[in-house]
C-alpha cells in the first residue's frame, strides 16, 4: 500500500512540473502571410506580404480590409505585391512600412481613410522596422543596423546613429518610447534614448547568436535567440530557457510577469513565470513557423504564422 501512494504522490510531482496543453479557442484567416500585429483599444491591426491592411474587431470578430497597397516592380521590371514589413498606430494614425520600387522602402501614414506618403521609396532608404514616438515623431532602423529619428512635420532627420556593425533584427521601444532596445545578430542587446541617440547600456553575454525579436514590459526584457535561448531580464535578475529549436517569437504579459516563446519543431508556444522560470502551458494548433505573439492582457493572446491564420488562446 505504501508504496502505492509513493507512486501517486510521485505521479501527481511530475504531473506538476509539465505545461499544461491549451488548444487555441478559435481562429481567423487572413488573404496572405501576416507580416505585423498590433492592437489597439478593441481592435488587431494586421499587415500581410501581399500589402493588406485589416483591422480585426475582438468583441465582434469582424475582419476589415482598410488599406490595399499598388504594385510596384522589382529588380528586373517585374510586376509584384508591395509587401508591408511593419505597422503602429497613434490615436487615428496607422504607420505602414512598405516595400517600394526596387526593393527600397516607403513610409506612409494611414488616417482619416486617406494614405500619404511620409518618407518615399525615391530616398533609396532600406529600412527593416518602425514605429510612433509621437505625433511628430518617428523612429526607424536599416538593415545596416543604423537608428533614425525623424519629425513627420519639418520633413527632416534629427539624428542617424549607427548601433554596430552586426546586422539589425528588431527593436522595441518601452512604455515611455523614450528609449529604444536594439537586437541583432551579434546577440547583445543595445539600449539608446530615443530621443537623442545617446547610448544608456547594453546586455550581453546571455544571446550568444542572432536575436530574431526582443520584447519590454514594466522593466522586464524578453529575447528569442537563433541559439535557442529564451533571455529574460528581469531587473538585475538574469536567465535564460534553453529549447530544442531556434526561438523565432516572443512575448510578454502586459505586467511582464508571464513571458511566451516559439519553442518546438511543432510550432507549440511556452508559456513560463518570469520571476519562477515555471513552465506553465504549452499552446497548441499553430501549423507553420510563428512570426508574432501578442498578449491583449494577462489572460488571451494571439498568435500569427508565416501562413495565413491567426489563433486565438485565453489562459485558464
């Protein structure tokens, strides 16, 4: 009998070190592979590689197309899709980075149903991400791992600061949007002030390869690394979770106490306490590799792939 109810307790120990499985609640598709997600108020913005802006009502679930780029010619004078690489929205404004002629990024500004031109491709600028800073103000990156900050109002470049000489991968800004943290290949994360350029710190040492996004909520920081590291910064505290494939997505809670990586061949996402390292659930049901994650509060999230669905998750 004894050793019966050591075999339970055994079984019940184990039972609580695995990640609970959570199936997706639903989903919703788009016309192509999502390329950005956002939300704002009660609505996701999404950005596809076929130049398709919707919006997506999460009480109703109606989806909405609001913006449908012109083709544009590549390389050779072929005809193709302008492929948006990133979206935000301030208030009524939506930012759309797109693809323009001959590979050459374009900036535009969604508002009022209208869209004009911020930065055009005829800059010859190859810009890989930006954002807001606020109504005047955006901020952006090249692929060459340089920092610009530009006023939508005056037309001009306030500052262009090169990061390093390593390839750029993502940004992100804090809550303030007063400074920006900058991940590339090298691995280390660059801390600068968005509004001057100047350098504040660096983490390194944690990522030892390319950084594919890094994520920032209520101080606490999130990498998912080509090395298959999962870095949490945590306010002086540092770890890291190490999985058996490359972490292509990440994510945090709104108060940065639950973070979400890509973390299997499966396309499954973990889901872990920042604070404990506990491995709390796993997310199931995503077919191809996943590109974003997106917590809409502690509860529910989203999650887009490189194909063209969408799944929706709320934590028990």
């Amino acid at each position: 009998m004894n050793s019966i109810i050591k075999l339970f307790f055994i079984f019940l120990f184990i039972s609580s070190l695995e990640a609970k499985s959570i199936e997706s609640n639903y989903h919703f598709s788009l016309d192509a592979g999502v390329t950005d997600m956002i939300r704002y108020k009660e609505k996701l913005y999404l950005s596809t590689q076929e130049g398709t802006l919707f919006s997506f009502d999460i009480s109703s679930k109606k989806l909405k197309t609001l913006v449908k780029m012109s083709k544009i010619k590549d390389f050779v004078g072929d005809v193709m899709d302008s492929k948006i690489y990133s979206i935000d929205i301030l208030e009524d404004k939506i930012l759309l980075l797109a693809q323009g002629f001959k590979g050459a990024r374009q900036l535009l500004i969604y508002e009022n149903q209208q869209l004009r031109t911020v930065l055009s491709d005829q800059k010859h600028l190859f810009i890989s991400q930006a954002k807001f800073i606020n109504k005047n103000l955006i901020i952006f990156a090249s692929l060459a791992n340089e920092i610009y900050l530009y006023n939508i109002a005056s037309k001009k470049t306030l500052y262009i600061k090169q990061i390093s000489a390593s390839k750029f991968s993502h940004f992100v800004l804090n809550e303030k949007k007063d400074e920006i943290i900058i991940a590339d290949e090298s691995g280390d994360l660059k801390v600068h002030n968005s509004f001057t350029g100047s350098f504040i710190k660096i983490y390194e040492k944690q990522n030892l390869d390319n950084v594919f996004q890094v994520d920032s909520k209520n101080n606490v920081i999130l990498t998912a690394g080509q090395d298959r590291r999962a870095v949490v910064y945590n306010q002086g505290k540092t770890f890291y979770k190490k999985v058996n494939f490359l972490i292509y997505a990440c994510a945090l809670s709104p108060s940065g106490k639950l973070a979400a990586i890509a973390h299997d061949e499966e396309n499954n996402v973990l889901i872990f306490d920042t604070k404990t390292k506990k491995e709390l659930f796993e997310l199931k049901g995503n077919k191809m590799l996943l590109n974003h994650i997106l917590f809409i509060n502690e509860k529910e999230l989203f999650i887009s792939n490189d194909g063209k669905t969408i799944n929706y998750y709320i934590l028990p």
